[in-house]
C-alpha cells in the first residue's frame, strides 16, 4: 500500500451541485449532510444542489466546501483502511484537513468555519476589501512592490502562495486596482481583480482573530495526525499549536506551495478530497514527481482506491 497525503481544498472551489453524486449514492453523505443541516439550520441540500446566491457568500461558501470534503473523506476511510503521512489544506481546506487527522468532529468544523466566514464578512463590512491575481510574475518582485506600496501608505499584501508564478494579493481593492499597470510592467503576464468582497490573510483580518480563538479552543481536540501549517509550511500535532497556527492563518498568507515542495518527499502521492481538481493542477507544476490523485465523487473514490491498493 502506498504512503498518502491527504490534501484539502479551499473556498474558491465550489459550484452547484458538489457532492450531489455521494448524496444520491451513499447513506454515509445523506446521514452527514442532513446532520450539518440540523447544525446550523441551514438547508444544505438546497444549498449544495439547487441553483442559488447564497453558495458564493462566504459564511455559507466555507461550511459547505468543507462538508463535501469531509463526506469525500469519511466515504473513503469506510472503504479503504489507509492513514495518511500528514493532511494538508490550502486556506479553509486546513480545517478540513484538520477533521480528517481526527482534531475535531466534522460538525464542530462546520460550526467553526461558518462563524469563521462571518468574522471575516465581518471584518471587511466597511467595504472596499478585494483581491488580485497575479500571474507570471517573481514572488520576491511582488512582494517588493507590495512592501513599497504599503510604506507609502496603501494595503496590499501577499495572500496565497499557490504555485511558481501563480500568487495572490489581498488589501483594498482601489489600492490593486491602482497597481495593475505596476505589476505588469514589472514582468506579470496577469493581474486580474478578482470578484471578492473579502480579504483573506492579511491585516485586514485582524478584528478576525479573537473571534475565532474561543472556538478554536472549545472545539479542538489535544493531540491529532501531522497537518501541515499553511503559515509555517510545517506540521503540529496539538491543539495548543492549532490555536496559534489557525489564528495566525487569518492574517499570514498561506504557503501552499512551500508546503507541498517541503513535504512532497515523505509520500508516494497525494490525494484531494472534494469538488473539482483545483489542487491536482497546482501539484502538477509544484512536484512533478509525486502524482495526486482526487475524490470528487463515486467513481473517482473506486479508482484511487484501486491506486492505493496497487
């Protein structure tokens, strides 16, 4: 049996009807997605396979993208007995990652993200929050540009290390919207702001941070399998880690490509639980050498079963 990671994506990925294939053909996807509904009164079923606004707002987008990914998981764990080297997220996917090392229940979890998705609305309400896309450019160029940027008075900051030439920017969305010119002058094939009204992990999440600590500390549990840190590109096994590393995620960029360079080594493959392939493609350029593999529904849960097995 090979060595696994198993890796978790975040919110970025959903799309109507995500996970309606385990729904209609698992009692184990019924069982958890009528729990979740319970949870938070929330009618995951409408919000998960019928045509609606709510799937894109954040405080809705985060606990239903970690519920596909856990039922993703737990589905395949019933069917396959394998414990992987570590679990890894990228941005929210780090809580579905922490679920599946056993750190906390999945309901605590959705519980926990969806206040996390609040506090975040919550600390961009003022408006004016965005993000931006860069492509082709050197990350220390950008985050040069940046830190000039930021000492002549605007906000922007490095959020998501997702991929060599692939980064993206959180701050004020007037203060990107006024650098595309700069960036791409200063060699970005891409620099596209994007349609978001939130900016993650960066300062403008501070008000986030204390918001979220109680829960953190209510919900996880002391000690669990390796996940690695999206802050630190390392792994912590404790809930007194968790709190620091999960608190400090809200305002640090995450380093998911420095997260699966560092610890690529250590597994045969990687395997993404959830909907789409978002992380697949990021691997395919990150680590050449190790193959992932994805879960997405049914018929790709048989075969990355037999894969495993081989």
């Amino acid at each position: 049996m090979k060595k696994v990671a198993f890796i978790f994506p975040g919110q970025g990925s959903q799309s109507i009807g995500m996970g309606k294939d385990f729904f209609e053909n698992n009692d184990i996807a019924k069982e958890m997605i009528k729990k979740a509904s319970d949870r938070l009164n929330i009618d995951f079923e409408k919000l998960l396979f019928e045509e609606n606004d709510k799937l894109g707002l954040t405080e809705y987008t985060q606990p239903a993208i970690l519920l596909v990914s856990s039922i993703a998981n737990k589905i395949f764990k019933d069917k396959c007995d394998i414990q992987p080297e570590f679990v890894l997220g990228h941005s929210l996917g780090e809580f579905s990652a922490l679920v599946a090392a056993g750190a906390i229940d999945y309901l605590d979890a959705i519980e926990l993200v969806h206040k996390r998705g609040q506090f975040m609305t919550e600390a961009c309400s003022d408006g004016g929050a965005g993000m931006m896309a860069l492509v082709g450019i050197d990350d220390k160029v950008a985050e040069d540009i940046c830190e000039t940027q930021r000492k002549e008075g605007k906000q922007v900051w490095p959020a998501n290390y997702n991929q060599d030439g692939q980064l993206v920017l959180a701050g004020i969305k007037a203060d990107l919207e006024s650098l595309v010119d700069t960036f791409k002058e200063a060699g970005a094939k891409r620099a596209i702001v994007l349609d978001m009204s939130v900016a993650s992990h960066c300062e403008l999440l501070t008000s986030a941070v204390e918001n979220l600590r109680p829960y953190l500390d209510e919900y996880l549990k002391d000690e669990f399998l390796p996940v690695i840190s999206n802050v630190t590109a390392q792994e912590y096994t404790t809930k007194d880690e968790a709190i620091e590393l999960l608190s400090s995620q809200l305002t640090s960029p995450v380093k998911y490509k420095q997260s699966v360079a560092s610890n690529a080594q250590k597994v045969d493959a990687f395997i993404e639980f959830g909907n789409g392939v978002v992380l697949k493609g990021l691997n395919r350029k990150i680590c050449k050498g190790t193959p992932t593999l994805n879960v997405s529904d049914m018929a790709s849960l048989d075969k990355v079963i037999e894969e495993v097995n081989s």
